[in-house]
C-alpha cells in the first residue's frame, strides 16, 4: 500500500499557482519525500525531491514542515502543459537486501484550464 | 544523453498466449526497474535489478512473468501465458544512485483480448 495520501483532482486556471498537498504520517527517519509528474502515454517523470524545509528547483518548489507529516508541491504560474498526474512518494525498503520501493498511488490529476 | 528505450510500444494478443517486452536502461545506470501500470492507476513494482541481479521480485507474479537483465544491460520481461488482467502499461526505469530518482520509458501498452 502506498503510505501516501493525496487529492485525487485538482483544477487550475492557467497562470496560477497550484499547491498539491501529500500526507505521511507514518514517514521513516530515512525517507525521502519525492515528487513525479506523469503525462499520458508517458512514463512518470521525477521532478523533486526533499527531506525536511525547503527545496526548489527549476520545475517546483516542495515545502516539508518539521515534523515531516506532510508535503506540498508548488507550481508557479501554471500552464496548459502542466495538466498530469503527480504523484506523491515516500521510499520504502523493499524485502531484498538492497531493495528500496517507490510505492505510486493514484496521484493528483491535475487539470489547468485556459 | 539517451533516455531509456523500450519496445514495442504496444502490443495485442490474446490470452494463453505469451509476450516480451525489451528494456535498454540509460547508459551506466545499474539499477533496473520493470513496473505494471494499470488504467487509472499508479505503476507498480514487479521487479528490480541491481546490474545483472535480482534485488526485489517479490511482487512479481512468478507462475506466468518472469524477467532477465544479461550481462547487467538490457532486460526483458516475458509474460506466459498472459491473462485478460495482463492488460496494462508496462514501464522500465533505470537509476544510478539515488532510488528515489528513476527514469521512465515510455513503456509498452499490452492488450490482451
């Protein structure tokens, strides 16, 4: 089971800035928080990674408190191009030695509207 | 830098029989991922390489999928005999270093009719 909770829709006028919020109550010491974003008819692609504050990057921004239950992607000003899915993960040891899962829930589909 | 390529990107057949899908990771990477994505789903894990070996298979349904990475390189994942639930989007990542940063193909739609 994904240990990640997510809205499954969002809406967005174009030039906005759209906020997508992740909960994880349960997240390890060690784990990260990452981010992909997934168009149709394409595989997921990463777009940021974080593990506690603050990290931006030329995509996205993603705001961790300190207690790390909880994650928001920002995207500045939005376009037509950003409607896709995002997903929320949270990494998790796998049962091999060596193994580390990305679990994908179903996202947020989010729709930016002209 | 080449991404990471698959083929075919679709493919229809009918159940009992059998299918393979090809991999070819980015150049260097070590680690290797076969994910199953079905409609309106996330992808899930069915197995991960770590150069030529199995690291995690334990979602893999292994009385009818099973998978390869010779030499540490490409891998191909073989369905047999494929079932009407086969139906899915199947997706090779590779990565380097980090787990949390893997790169997608663009993955191979299988229909099984």
């Amino acid at each position: 089971l994904a240990k990640t909770t997510q809205p499954i829709s969002m809406d967005s006028y174009e030039g906005q800035e759209v906020n997508i919020t992740c909960s994880h109550n349960n997240i390890a010491t060690n784990d990260y928080i990452t981010w992909y974003q997934q168009f149709p008819s394409q595989g997921p692609r990463f777009i940021i990674q974080g593990y506690k504050t603050k990290v931006t990057n030329e995509v996205a921004s993603l705001f961790i408190p300190a207690d790390r239950k909880s994650s928001t992607l920002s995207l500045p000003r939005v376009s037509l191009s950003d409607t896709a899915v995002y997903y929320c993960l949270v990494g998790e040891r796998g049962s091999g030695a060596g193994s580390y899962q990305l679990t994908f829930g179903k996202g947020t589909k989010l729709s930016v509207i002209p | 830098e080449a991404g990471v390529a698959q083929s075919p990107r679709y493919k229809i057949i009918e159940k009992r029989q059998s299918v393979a899908f090809w991999c070819n990771p980015i150049s260097g990477h070590a680690t290797l991922y076969w994910y199953q994505q079905i409609l309106g789903q996330g992808p899930k894990l069915l197995i991960q390489f770590q150069n030529n070996g199995v690291v995690d298979d334990s979602q893999l349904p292994k009385d009818r999928f099973s998978a390869e990475r010779l030499k540490g390189v490409d891998s191909t994942l073989k369905i047999q005999p494929a079932k009407l639930e086969d139906s899915a989007v199947y997706l090779c990542a590779s990565s380097s270093g980090l787990p949390e940063e893997q790169y997608f193909g663009p993955g191979t739609r299988l229909t099984v009719t």
